[in-house]
C-alpha cells in the first residue's frame, strides 16, 4: 500500500518570501500521479498542482512549483511571493495510475497536511 | 461554475438516527467519491463509483451505504449513526477512474453525531 508522509505539522512565512513544503511517500509502482491540494478554513479542497511521474519536468503553476525527486521518493511544494491568501492547509496526496477493478482504481492517498500560516 | 454540489452542509445528528448525504456533479464526470476528513488528518476513501450502475468499497466503508442514482448523482447514506462517524465529508468528481484524471472536491458536509 501506498503511504504519503508530510513531516511538517505547521510552517510559516512572511509575505512575500518563498516556503517551501515537504512530502515524501512510499510505493512500489513506477507509474504514478502527485499532487497538492489547498484547505482554507472553508475546507474547500482546491488543486493546486499535479505531477506526472514519468515526466522529468518539475511542474510549475504561477507561484507554484514543485521539486519532484523520483528516486528518493520526495516531491516538495515551493510557494514563491506569498500572499495573505495563500494561507491554509496543505496536503500532499498520491495517486497511482490504476485501471477498472484493481485495488487501487480512483483511491487518492492524503498525507496528514501542513498548516501555512502567512504573516503580514 | 457549480461542479460537485453537496447537500447538507451541515448536519446534527442523534446516534441511531439515519440520513443521506445527496452529492451531484455537473461536469460530466464518469467516476465519483466518497471521502471522509477526521481532524489532524488527511482525506480517507469510503466508496467510490468508477461509472454509472458500479460502486466500490474503498479504504472505511463500514457503516455506510452508497447510491449511484444516475452519472450525475452519487448518494452516501448512514443507516445507523455513532459518534465514531463524526467528520466532515466530500463529495469528488473525476472524468474517470484512472490516475491521470484530477479529482475535483465538493465543499464538504459537516456531519455532527452525538
């Protein structure tokens, strides 16, 4: 089974600055999705940014990107200018590639999540 | 811009008591979700549907029961409310099943069992 660990309960970050966010998980499988998902306080789970596993290229949205190790398993999130409203729950989730009917078809495995706190 | 619509957003329940959590999808998503979030962690699988007619057990599917009423529709229903079920659940949306296609959330339902 897959696991998916972020170590770091809380993080924080003055405006402007850069943070980075860390999460490392554990599978055996070669073909794979990453992902990180935002919680605000509204709890709304908004995508933030996904990674093909067989793409060598680190994915990059606006301020956000990630630095994707495939060998150590470790797939970070780089939050560059921050803003008040980035302010959240963050969460690392795991995805393999599936198909209909195998035990992992549709499952997205969550690691427990980093709170970001943005100071003014 | 609906995309996963979630109804209740909040609910008290008694334990014992029943109740349905209705959840629809206006994307024309094959695959949908059940997910339940307990504090201090991170989303967890109850069941899934890989496309209309099917449902699947996924990671805690004890004490619930799901409906895939049409491809727009995906019910989650407990037949017997415990405390143990307190959480706030979300409702997702894929394309389909496969790894590759981007789960989209609803808001999230809170459910209270006391």
């Amino acid at each position: 089974a897959q696991t998916v660990t972020q170590s770091q309960p809380e993080m924080s970050v003055q405006e402007a600055e850069t943070v980075t966010l860390s999460c490392t998980y554990d599978t055996s499988e070669s073909d794979y999705y990453l992902f990180w998902y935002k919680q605000p306080p509204s709890r709304q789970m908004i995508l933030v940014i996904r990674q093909e596993a067989y793409k060598q290229q680190n994915a990059t949205e606006n301020r956000f990107s990630v630095n994707f190790q495939k060998a150590a398993k470790s797939f970070s999130l780089k939050i560059s200018d921050s803003q008040l409203g980035d302010a959240a729950m963050y969460f690392c989730a795991y995805r393999s590639r599936g198909s209909a009917g195998g035990t992992s078809y549709g499952k997205l495995t969550f690691g427990q999540g980093t709170i970001l706190t943005v100071h003014p | 811009n609906a995309g996963v619509t979630q109804t209740p957003k909040f609910q008290v329940l008694k334990t014992g008591q029943s109740m349905t959590l209705q959840c629809a999808q206006d994307m024309n998503h094959n695959s949908m979700y059940w997910y339940r979030q307990d504090p201090g962690m991170g989303l967890r699988l109850i069941y899934y549907s890989a496309s209309e007619g099917t449902t699947d057990k996924g990671e805690v599917p004890n004490g619930y029961n799901v409906s895939r009423l049409n491809k727009r529709e995906f019910s989650l229903r407990l037949e017997s409310a415990a405390p143990s079920q307190t959480s706030v659940y979300f409702c997702a949306s894929s394309l389909g099943g496969a790894g590759g296609n981007t789960i989209y959330f609803g808001e999230g339902s809170w459910l209270t069992v006391v």
